[in-house]
C-alpha cells in the first residue's frame, strides 16, 4: 500500500482522506488551520457529511489515519501519492482563484526530497496542470509527476460516491504514476477514464456545466408550464424515460446552489471569454438560475402587495439536504429581497448552523418557531423534515393568508391545500393563481 497525504481538509480532502484510510491505505491529512486539526484528532468533523464521522474514527481506531499541520515543513509529510484538495473559490471576475493551489504546489516542489506522485483533486481551469508543472514542478531537486483526478463527489452522498463512482478520470503523461493511481483505486469498481491533463481538467468542467444545464432548462420548462397550464411533474417524467436524456437533474425548483455548480459554470465561462470564445448556452445557464431563485419574491408580493411586518418563514439554509454547506444556497439570496419588502424574516435549517444571516432576519431553532404567525413560508431546500410536516398543524400555527411556497417542488400539494394553505410552485398547474 502507497502512503498517501491530502492537502486540505474540506469536503473533498476530507472525504479523500477517510475513504483511502478505509481501502487500508496510510493517510496523512494535512491544514494551515490548527483548530480544524485538532478537532479532527478529537474525532469530530468540520463539516456534516453522512458517513463521515465513523470512517474518520474507524481510520484513526486502525492507525491508518492522521492529522497534521505544515508548521514545521513539508518533509515528512509528503506521501508517495500526495492529493492537493485545497479550495478554488471564485474571484470576483468570474474565474477560479488558483491562490491557494499555487501555495501549496510551490512548497510541495520546494520541500521535495524524494520522488512522489502529486494528484489535483482541487477542480482547476484546463490549462493549470501544464502551468503548474512548468512554474514549479520543472524546478523540483526531485522527480514529481503530475496527474489531474477531478472528483464527483455530490454533498450529502459523497462518501457513497467515493466508492460508487460512475468513473475514475486519470489525466498524466506518466505511465508508472498512472499505474500508481490505478493500483491505490483498486478496490472500487469503475471505468477509468485515462487522458491527458488538460483533457481531464475540461472533463470535470464540462460535466458540472451539462448538469446544470439539465437543471436550467427543466427550470425554464417549468416557467413555460406556469403560463400555459401544463405540469411540470408529468413532463419531467416523460422526459426522464427518454435513455437519451435520463431523469436525474430533472427536478424544477428556485434552481442550483452549492460549492460547484455556480462556480465551475462562471469559470468555463471566463475561460471561454479568455479565450475569445461566447459560450452563449452557458451564459444563459447562469442567466437562468440566477433569475429563478426570485420567483418566490415574486409570487408572494403579487400575493401580498404589503409585506411589511410580515412574518415570512424561510425554511431551510443549505443549499441542499444532507449537507451544512450554504455556498450559493437560494436561500441567502432570498432572504434580502424578502427584507427589503418589509417582512420579518425567521430562517430554520436542521443543520446549517454557521451562517450569518442579513441584518433584520434572525435564525431559530425549530421549523415551529418558524411558522409561528408566519403569513408564508418559503420551502427553500428539501430536508426531509420539511416534506414531512403535519401540514394541519403548519396550519394552525401561521396566520392568514397561510401561503406555503414550494421551492423545490417537494410537498404532497393535495396534503398542504387539504390543510387549508395556499399553495405555490414552479411550475405545477394553478399553483401561483391567486384569488
């Protein structure tokens, strides 16, 4: 087995980092942020990810897993297989911000004192791996090769992703470090796909940009049925039996969030602006989503003209169920426009608690305390909890006229009018027709 080391503890490092310790590799997760380490060493997660709390204790309880900072140098850290896992946050001009992953390729190329192979799992624009290598890694005392092996990891599954995957992307020119990776993914049953590093780069981009292609244009399927009268549900359905399109992303609501999808399809499209090319599909994709979190800002006032001192509950912060992360979450935009009208906004979420809400909104700590008065409420992510509500009760807690917005097309509409709430979606048949 390989030693391996992870650069970065975030939701992809860290998963890296449990996942390999679980297949019996040696892992040594490596942060700058001391605090994040220690909680680690306690056995607790920085972040909320199903799984990942009893593979982070069964890899420690084995000896095959550790924590460690950059403190004292890189030497002795560096693993025969070292993934950088770092973030890529979005600049303000759209593009990747490569900060973190030049900083930590720089010292890895510095500090080298033996051969290893190092793997980019942080997603980086195509072109970065060529850069990287020649800035740095043509400068090493020793031999490093490179290997592009974007992830596919969706939050709230990821650790059934990692050993689920539809595929491995290999980008190399190095037949043995290739080998290398092949041999430590051994245990997981899935095509590898190998390629050049550039290649693999665009093969992460392109995926995250189709996706939320599919959730765009199902979105804008959705406004169409809202004026023509069709339903949203049926034609999703008859689209997603097609083989040829499939029926995940399908899904019509106040769009994507995350800590990808909006991120990866600005930068492709920067990438594309810099390279003299208009990916106009793409800058529609963006137009839309970014548009269709306002339709619940849009539906409640055309319901409400005077919103002021309005309790208006939002439930839900993450950007999706099963997960903390509220990067991009809809909810974040929606709660300022609601503000701006005047309403009292509540936010509850089950697990989101780290965030810092708009002056003028405040958090609670239970979906009741939420409704409590509330003339509407805006499902803004689909935990479960929401799903299941006892909509009769809902009922009897909020205060006319008692509007329950459906922002992710999750709710039993029969069970919440039959309560006797008004119900609004996207794109389900007399579901904004006031009066």
């Amino acid at each position: 087995m390989a030693s391996v080391t992870v650069v970065g503890t975030g939701y992809v490092g860290l998963v890296t980092g449990v996942c390999l310790a679980r297949s019996g590799h040696t892992v040594t997760c490596v942060d700058i942020d001391p605090r994040k380490v220690e909680m680690l060493r306690s056995g607790t997660s920085p972040i909320y990810e199903p799984g990942i709390e009893e593979l982070l204790a069964d890899g420690m309880a084995a000896g095959r897993l550790r924590f460690e900072t950059p403190e004292g140098g890189w030497r002795g850290l560096i693993g025969d297989v070292t993934f950088v896992a770092v973030g890529t946050p979005m600049a303000a001009n759209g593009s990747a911000d490569l900060t973190a992953v030049r900083a930590v390729v720089e010292a890895l190329a510095r500090e080298a004192d033996r051969p290893f192979v190092l793997v980019m799992k942080s997603t980086v624009p195509p072109g970065t791996g060529q850069a990287l290598k020649q800035r740095f890694l043509s400068q090493a005392a020793a031999p490093i090769a490179y290997v592009s092996n974007p992830e596919f990891l969706r939050e709230g599954h990821a650790v059934h992703d990692w050993f689920h995957t539809d595929r491995i992307v290999l980008g190399s020119d190095d037949t043995a470090a290739l080998q290398t990776m092949r041999e430590l993914y051994a245990d997981i049953d899935a095509p590898i796909v190998t390629t050049d590093v550039t290649s693999a780069e665009t093969i992460k981009y392109a995926s995250n940009a189709f996706l939320s292609t599919k959730i765009s244009f199902i979105n804008e399927m959705a406004n169409l049925c809202d004026c023509i009268g069709a339903d949203i549900d049926a034609v999703a359905e008859g689209l997603g039996l097609d083989s040829r399109i499939g029926s995940q992303f399908l899904k019509a609501g106040i769009g994507y969030g995350g800590s990808c999808f909006p991120k990866d399809t600005r930068a492709l499209d920067f990438i594309s602006t810099m390279n003299g090319y208009q990916f106009t599909l793409l800058k529609s994709v963006i137009e839309v989503n970014n548009r269709q979190r306002l339709l619940p800002v849009v539906h409640l006032t055309r319901a409400m003209p005077d919103m002021h001192e309005r309790a208006i509950a939002v439930l839900g912060l993450s950007f999706k169920p099963d997960t903390d992360d509220v990067r991009e979450s809809p909810a974040l935009d929606i709660i300022p426009l609601l503000l701006e009208e005047g309403a009292d906004v509540r936010a509850y979420d089950p697990v989101a608690a780290r965030v810092a809400l708009p002056a003028g909104s405040r958090r609670v700590e239970s979906v009741w305390e939420a409704l409590r008065g509330a003339s509407a409420a805006v499902v803004a992510t689909d935990w479960r909890e929401f799903v299941e509500l006892d909509w009769r009760r809902v009922r009897e807690q909020m205060a006319d006229p008692a509007i329950v917005f459906d922002g992710r097309n999750c709710l039993d509409r029969t069970a919440v009018e039959d309560a006797g709430l008004v119900y609004m979606a996207v794109g389900r048949p007399g579901a904004h027709r006031e009066g």
